[in-house]
C-alpha cells in the first residue's frame, strides 16, 4: 500500500494537523482549561482561526479531499 493512498491531502495539512494536537495537548498538560479558562478559549479560537487561514490560503482548486469522488447525485 502506499503512503499516498493512505494519507490523503498534501503534507501542510497532515503538518497542520499534527501542530493542532501537540498545541492543544500543551494546554492540556498545563491545565489551562481549569487555571484560566477564558484565555485558554481565545487560544483556542486562535488556533482554528490560524488553522482555518492556512487551508484558505494553501487550498488549491481541484484538490482531492477524500477518497471516493463526491458526486451530488448519489446522496439519497
């Protein structure tokens, strides 16, 4: 099997991905959502909010985003 048949999206993503979990895993490991919750809220919406700049900035039209073709028609 390939990697590329297994890991779907380009590698900023699974990059980005990885950089989510270990920072939101910092701030677990330091409590942050029982010792000061509403900066550990603000974090956290600025790590979507940078999260989310980054796919709408490295998106490229035409990318495949999941493993079989998404077709309208065959939903029902």
């Amino acid at each position: 099997m390939k990697l590329s048949n297994l890991f779907i999206g380009r590698p900023v993503y699974w990059i980005l991905a990885a950089a989510i979990i270990v920072g939101l895993a910092v701030l677990g490991i330091n409590q942050m959502h029982v010792k000061s919750f509403v900066p550990f809220q603000f974090i956290v919406m600025g790590i979507a909010a940078v999260a989310v700049a980054v796919v709408l900035v490295v998106y490229k039209p035409g990318e495949r985003a999941t493993r079989d073709p998404m077709n309208p028609d065959d939903i029902g």
